[in-house]
C-alpha cells in the first residue's frame, strides 16, 4: 500500500512540477520601499527609467497583503497592469473597485486616487508612468474607514 | 490499496489547486494576429492605445513555440518585458539572445531587430512603444538559418 502511495505522489509531483517551474512572481521582490508614502510593505523595481527616447518610466511594485499608498495623483497620469493577486483601486468621489490580475487601470492626470493590496491578498502590478509633466504629488494617508469601507 | 491511491491524489490535488489557481496565463490569448508579418501563431492584445495623454502604446503578444516576427525596426524604439515563457531577440550585426520572464528588453529607435519563441518555448510580452515617431517598419523574413543558428 505504502508503495502505490509513493507512486502516486511521485507521479503527481512530475505532473505539476513543469507547470510550477515557470510560475511563481515573474520578478524579484527588488527594493523595499521605506514608509513614507505607503503602510505596510511594498517594494519596488524601476524596469526603466525615463529618458530622451522613452518619455515614460515603467516599475512593478509588489504590495503585501493589507500595504496600500497614500492619496496622491499623476501629472502626467499612470497605467497599472496588475499581474498578480487582488488590489483596491479608489479615485476621489468614487467607489472603491477590486482590481485583479490581468486587468489594465487607466488614472488620468491630476486625479486624486490610492490603490494597494486588500486586507487578504497581496498585489503587484507593472506601472508605466509618462516623465514630462512632473513627479506624483503625494497627499494624505488613506483611512482605516476608506480602506476597509 | 486503490483507497490510499485515491486519498493521496485528492490531498496532493488541493494542495497545489491554490497555487496553481493564482497562476497560468495572466492575460487572454487576445486576436490571431494574421501571417503578414511573422511566421507561426502570435496572438496580439491592446492594453492602451496611444492618446493626447499616454504617448505609447501597450500591446501583450503571446507566441508559440517556433513564431518569430520578421525584421524590422521602431522610428520610437520599443520596451519588452517578458512575462512567460523563453524567447529570442537578434539585433542586426550581434548574435541572438534568450530572452527569459522577467527580463526587460529595450530596442532603440531605428535598429533592426527581430524577437520571438524558441522552437521550444512559447514566450509572452508585455511591449511599450512611444507613438509620436510612427509605426513599425517592416523588413524581411527571419530565415530558418538565422532562426536556427
């Protein structure tokens, strides 16, 4: 009995290794970003960097469970690709929204809005965020009653 | 025996169903891009579409093992990021290199390239491309002696 068992695992453990083998976070967990914008962790990698060809930069930020930014907005604007895990997306006046992998999210400039993890599930998304109008203008901390409304 | 058997596949099975249920492709295979300008099957799907506010275009392109775009070049340049799988990208004149998920490609305005999956791997990115320069220029086919070499 005790060799089906070991069989079966073995068998088992062939089938799902090569799917596991290219899963798992497509980047490194990168730098960790100090607290002065965000609770809770997040860390963040630049893909690139703004220049003279390229007039966007692009970054992943991954966000535990429960991290999330301060209120803040784009000059210029930003797109998040999220590519992993379940976050919350909020721009002033509007609902809260849950916003999951593979989804596109589209903050125009000057919108005021936050976005991070839920409280369950962390998140990371790729931002591309055009460079010519100016940095992100950093506002206030998101409540515990906006996060959790 | 056939007990242990089942009891064993039903505990391995649940203990990989929740990673494996946060995993697989992050995007949707999107349209069957028609054979103009490569060979083999490359699906194709717009995340952002170049505007007054966003100067780029975000496209995700999945390819099967064995597609390859033709030469070609960007007036813009264009930013690769590779989110599955593993690839080739040539420049002209330097030798072709694997491209892995989490690399970043970056192709400078003008110089004529070529990228695509391996005979073995399909590959997937995530491609940002300025807009205000115009649209690609295409060359000629990739040969199976380039593809191969």
């Amino acid at each position: 009995m005790k060799k089906a068992l070991y069989i079966s695992i073995l068998l088992l453990a062939s089938l799902t290794t090569p799917v596991l083998a290219q899963e798992g976070p497509i980047f490194p967990k990168g730098k960790k970003s100090p607290n002065v914008h965000h609770v809770g962790n997040v860390w963040l990698t630049e893909l690139n960097a703004p220049d003279s060809v390229f007039a966007y930069g692009t970054s992943v930020a991954i966000f535990d469970p429960g991290a999330r930014l301060d209120w803040h907005s784009h000059p210029g604007g930003q797109i998040l690709i999220i590519t992993e895990g379940i976050g919350y997306y909020q721009e002033k006046g509007k609902p809260k929204q849950i916003v999951k992998r593979g989804e596109v999210v589209k903050c125009q400039p000057g919108v005021e809005h936050w976005h991070g993890a839920t409280p369950e599930s962390g998140v990371t998304y790729i931002a591309t965020s055009p460079s010519q109008k100016g940095k992100t203008i950093w506002l206030h901390k998101v409540t515990d009653e906006e996060y959790k409304k």
